[in-house]
C-alpha cells in the first residue's frame, strides 16, 4: 500500500512538472517579446537623445521641449544659455530641455 502511494505521488510530481513547463516557456516568451516590443526601442532613443546633448556646440541652432527656437551662447555641464530667435534675450535653460539641434554638424552629415 505504501508503494502505491509512493508511485503515485511521483507520477502526480511527473505531471506537475509537465503542464508547467508549457506554461512557463509561454512567460518567457511574452516577457522577451514585451522587452523587445517597448524596452529596447526606448532604451535606443535615451541613448541618441543623450548623445545629441553631448554632442552640443555653442552656436548650434536648438529647439527646446517648451517650443523655443534659439542659438546656444555658452554651455555648462547641466545647462545653457540661449539667445532666443524672436527679441535676441538671453535665457538659461538645463540640458535635459533640448528637444531637437536643428544645425547640421559635418561628422553628422557624413554618416
């Protein structure tokens, strides 16, 4: 009687671990989907955005995150300062606020 019971608990152990498995290969999947579908791609633009921030030249015509055009006057580690387009006044904003450089670097343009 006891080694019936034994046989059993394995075979119930045996399935146990056989209906998991799908399950879990199913998880694996998704979860390296979703990191390839969202994760990734953003990781990739943080990357080209900080790049872009380093890469800032004074004289660089800029667009900021609030929508001011401007030419960059002097840069600090954290910040800059601009001189907006419309009445020429000077404005210090941070680094992380630059949306976009619109002047077309050569190292740029050869890539």
């Amino acid at each position: 009687m006891n080694f019936e019971l034994i046989t059993l608990a394995k075979q119930a152990n045996a399935l146990d671990l056989k209906a998991l498995l799908p399950m879990i290969l199913i998880y694996a999947v998704l979860f390296g989907g979703m990191y390839f579908i969202f994760i990734r791609p953003n990781r990739k633009k943080q990357k080209e955005e900080q790049k872009m921030r380093e890469n800032l030249q004074v004289g660089d015509e800029i667009l900021t995150i609030g929508g001011i055009y401007g030419r960059v006057i002097s840069l600090k580690e954290d910040s800059m300062v601009i001189e907006s387009k419309a009445d020429r006044s000077k404005l210090t904003i941070a680094r992380w606020a630059l949306q976009q450089n619109l002047t077309v670097h050569d190292d740029v343009a050869k890539k």
